[in-house]
C-alpha cells in the first residue's frame, strides 16, 4: 500500500497519493478554486478480513452508489474531489472516531468511548447491524480489529480531507467543503409536502457548518432546475461536516444527499436512464459552486461586502 506524504505548510496544494482500496483523490485540472467535495460512502472495495454474514447484494444498499460518478466533474471546474474505496459498512469515516458500540466488541475498548446515537442505532463507526436490524457479524470484534480499521482506513481518509481544505484555506483564506452522499428513496421523511419525493436533501447542521448565503446559493441553484430540496430533514449532517467546518473563521461544510431513485435502480444496482441528465445537473451545480467562491474570495481581497437574496 502507497504511503500518504507529509505536507509542509507552504500554502499549496497538498502533495499526497491516492491509496489503492482505501481512497482517490482527483486533483483539479482547471485553475484552482478554494472548493473540496468529496464522497465518503460510493466505495466497493470489499476488505478481505470483512467477514460479514450478510448477503452482498443486502449490504451493498449501504453504499452511496455512483456519488463518486456523479461529482466526477469537479476536477474540470478546479476543484478538488476526494473518495473513499472502501465500503462505509467496514468503517465508517462519516462517524467520530470514538463513537463505538459496545456491543460489537468482544472485550473491553481501551480508550474513551463516546457512543453516540449512530453506534446505539449500529450504524457506529464501525457498522454491527445492516439495515434495518441484521446483524453484519457472526461474531464479536476485537479492539486490534478495530483499530486496524482505524489506521489504515479512517485516518488517511481524515487526513487528507482535512489537508486538502487546510492548504486551500491558508492559499485563498476561504474554503468551501461538499459532502456528497445519496438516499435511499421513499423511506419515511423524504417527502415535500405530501407533493411528492425530495430530490436534494441539504445539511448544515441547523446552521452551524456553512454560510447562509452558500446554502441559498446551491438551492437556489438545484430549484432553479426544477428539483425538489429540503434542508436539514431529515439529514443534517454528521461527523465529516462538522469537524472541518468552521463558518466564522471561513471554513464551509455542506452535506448533500440525492434521491437514488433519480438515478439507479435500488434493487438491481443499475443505471437509470435519467443518469446522465442527473449527472450533467450536476456538473451545473458544481460550477456554481466553484463560481461562487472564486467570487466571494475575489470580493473579499477586494473588500467588498458579499450578500445573497435568501431563497424562500
């Protein structure tokens, strides 16, 4: 396995390889702009040492699949786009790295345990349970397993991430970070209305990970091309948005969730033949994205006071 490279704090883009089975990382090929997505959940590398019970095809529904093809594009604008390999089944980076369940292990954790709701739920940083209540083990977890995980999956992924967006804070003294996830379609809450299926779900936490005008901006943007979209319902937002997020000191994490069921077929894992319309959306979206922040930047070096109209 390739090592991640250390990264001197000259204020350039991280110099750091992509790792086989654990991460990608595709750098911008456009001019550069203060904008990082990535894509936590697409991974299918199954680890050998897995050993769960479930059916493949049952623990696949797990996945956000095709996220990583979707944003794709975000390199083509100047942004950045990192992506997990790995399932998040396996370990999941979108948690706290203390937020284990108990249950799972098979002896005492020597660490601090903060468990929290997603590790009562099973669905902790490291998964016990496959939705909605199967177990993924036919046996218990030791803590070197664990911890295994931990190194060689959870902490590249982490470091790099946070990396990428320190470099392109220090470099343009502003950074906008998208979470990119999909969700299941028509479970409970993901309807506007009674009118129909949401498309976008968008995260910030009740307003704590972004700038309000970032949030109007994409979705204004995704409204504007006929999608539905709702904000922080049912998804806020969890561990990747809030540890890099810091919108007073011009850090801005948003997590965006996209209904499956614009794009594949939950049940046979296909593509629908409203993929490529979704993902040329998509590429739209993120080049709003980009656009606004090399414009709030290019305001901001020039001290002009930056507003948006806050969409209803």
């Amino acid at each position: 396995m390739s090592k991640l490279k250390s990264v001197p704090d000259t204020g350039a883009q991280p110099d750091m390889d992509s790792v086989p089975g654990v991460l990608s990382w595709a750098k911008a090929t456009a001019p550069a702009c203060p904008v990082v997505f990535d894509s936590p959940h697409s991974g299918a590398d199954y680890p050998d040492d897995f050993d769960h019970i479930v059916p493949i095809d049952r623990i696949r529904r797990a996945e956000d699949m095709f996220v990583d093809e979707l944003f794709a594009a975000a390199p083509e604008h100047g942004a950045d786009l990192i992506a997990a390999l790995f399932p998040r089944s396996y370990v999941d980076v979108n948690r706290a790295i203390d937020d284990l369940d108990p249950a799972l292990l098979s002896e005492r954790w020597p660490g601090h345990l903060g468990t929290g709701e997603k590790a009562r739920l099973g669905h902790g940083l490291i998964w016990r349970l496959c939705p909605p209540d199967i177990n993924i083990y036919a046996r218990k977890l030791s803590p070197e397993d664990v911890r295994r995980r931990i190194d060689r999956y959870w902490r590249p992924y982490h470091d790099l991430l946070r990396q990428s967006i320190d470099s392109l804070h220090r470099r343009f003294g502003a950074v906008w970070h998208v979470n990119c996830h999909s969700m299941p379609s028509g479970a409970k809450g993901y309807f506007l209305n009674g009118a129909g299926q949401v498309d976008f779900v968008l995260g910030d936490r009740d307003g704590t990970t972004c700038s309000a005008e970032f949030l109007d901006v994409v979705c204004a943007t995704l409204r504007q091309m006929g999608y539905t979209v709702k904000i922080n319902d049912p998804y806020k937002g969890v561990e990747l948005v809030r540890a890099y997020s810091d919108p007073a000191a011009g850090r801005h994490s948003l997590q965006i969730e996209i209904n499956r069921a614009l794009y594949m077929d939950e049940v046979t894992f296909e593509y629908l033949p409203g993929f490529d319309a979704l993902r040329k959306n998509i590429d739209r979206l993120i080049g709003a994205i980009c656009e606004f922040a090399r414009d709030r930047v290019d305001a901001s070096s020039r001290g002009v006071p930056t507003t948006v109209e806050t969409v209803p």
